[in-house]
C-alpha cells in the first residue's frame, strides 16, 4: 500500500513539475515529511532526485518540440549556479528564517498578480525574442542563492521572472525551467549523496510516479491554454508561499519578543 502511495506521489509531482516547470519538490517534500513521517533531511534529497528525474522526463520532449530555449536556459543557468556558491558561502551569515520571511511574502504578491491581473498578450513561441538579460541574470543569480539557503528550487522564481521580466511566453518559460532545474538538483543532491542520506528504497518508487507524471505532463501541456497553466502555477506559488512563511515563522519564534 505504501509502495503504490509513493507511487502516486511521484506521479501528481511529475505532472505538475512537467506542466509548470517547478520541478514537483514543493509537492513532494511536505507530502513525505507530513504524509509519510520522513525525516527532513531524508525527504529533501529524495525530492531533488525527482527533481532530476522530473527534468529528463519532460525535457528531451519540450526540446523535440522547440518549447525550450536552450541558449537562454544555459546563460541563466550559469548566473543560478554562481548564485548557488555564493549563497552556500553565505549561509551561515544570514539568518534563513528572516530570507524565508522575505521569500514567502514576494512568492505571496507574485501569486496575487497572476490570479488577479489581467493576462497580456504573449509572443509567438517561434518568434519571440528575449529581452531584459541583466534582470533575468540578476534573478537567476537571486534564484540559485535562495536554493541553497533555503533548500527550494529556482523554478517558482524562475518562471514569472522569464515570463514577466524578460518577454518569454509563459509555456516556454516552463519548458526552459524544465531543462535547467535538472542541473541544479543533479548539483544539489551530490552533498546528499555523499553524507548518506539518499535512500533507495524510498527514491526508486518516487522516481517511477516522476518519470510516468513528467511524460504525461510534457505531454499534456502544449495542449493545455496558456490561461489555465498561469493559474495552476499561481496555486504553486501560493504553496510555496505557505511553506517559506511557515519555515520563517517557525524559525523565529523562539526569537519573538513574549
């Protein structure tokens, strides 16, 4: 019974990394750390590696089709990196509770703008042309900072910032997140990996779910209007937004003043 739930887990995260382009772990580590009682530090990496496998499942079909921009997704790709290392360097300097805080407040505004603002008129997918390179860079570089300070993917920033900051149609946006997020996590769960806590039997059923989920998804979404898929990730981010104000809350409670 177990093994068929961690199945269905991994396959509602693949679909939903695949479709939104966030990687599913948003769904993954709350459902194993609050579902299965995994421990944290257990259910992290084990969701960084469906991360991964959410990444190979949809991307090779969103770049057969053209959906990601693989020139775009490298230069970002490289400024999340940077902001990776520095934001591990970091870490012990800053207080994650007050970036959770600030974190979870900024996801909350972004969710508020795509569920209520009027939806502009996108590109062509085939045509589009990318702009505003310094403020994607910069919020890469931002990106991969927070993934390393507070364990989350870039893909809920990434998205809306290659969406709404850099003129890339929402679907593409997604498709790209999909190729890079896969290089992060492969980066990320390395350091799991070599202190042991990547458990097998706990990752092998989530990874068959994640890969069944991500074909289903990479397929699904080019057929899915553009409308709905903004709304959907405009739910994610409002996960992901309890999540950062909870771990922020939590983090400084025993701080606040009684």
């Amino acid at each position: 019974m177990t093994l068929l739930l961690l199945i269905s887990a991994g396959v509602l995260a693949g679909l939903t990394g695949a479709l939104l382009g966030v990687g599913g772990g948003v769904i993954l580590v709350p459902t194993l750390v609050l579902g299965f009682k995994v421990p944290l530090e257990d259910a992290v990496p084990a969701s960084l590696m469906c991360v991964v496998a959410s990444s190979c499942g949809a991307a090779a079909s969103y770049v057969e089709r053209r959906l990601s921009d693989i020139r775009l997704g490298l230069t970002l790709e490289l400024a999340t990196v940077m902001g990776a290392i520095v934001g591990g360097l970091v870490a012990g300097l800053l207080a994650p509770a007050w970036v959770a805080l600030v974190f979870g407040l900024f996801t909350l505004y972004v969710s508020a703008q795509m569920l209520l603002a009027s939806p502009r008129p996108e590109q062509c997918p085939e045509t589009y042309v990318p702009t505003n390179y310094p403020l994607g860079i910069s919020g890469s570089f931002v990106a991969g900072s927070l993934s390393a300070l507070l364990g989350v993917g870039g893909g809920p920033l990434k998205v809306p910032l290659m969406s709404y900051g850099m003129g890339v149609p929402f679907k593409v946006a997604s498709a790209t997140s999909n190729l890079m997020i896969g290089v992060t996590g492969a980066a990320s769960v390395a350091a799991y990996a070599w202190r042991g806590h990547v458990k097998l039997d706990l990752v092998a059923p989530l990874v068959v779910g994640v890969l069944a989920g991500a074909s289903v998804g990479s397929r699904l979404m080019p057929r899915v209007p553009t409308s709905v898929l903004r709304r959907l990730f405009a739910l994610v981010l409002l996960v992901v937004a309890a999540q950062m104000l909870w771990k922020g809350g939590e983090g400084l409670w025993p701080i606040l003043p009684k």
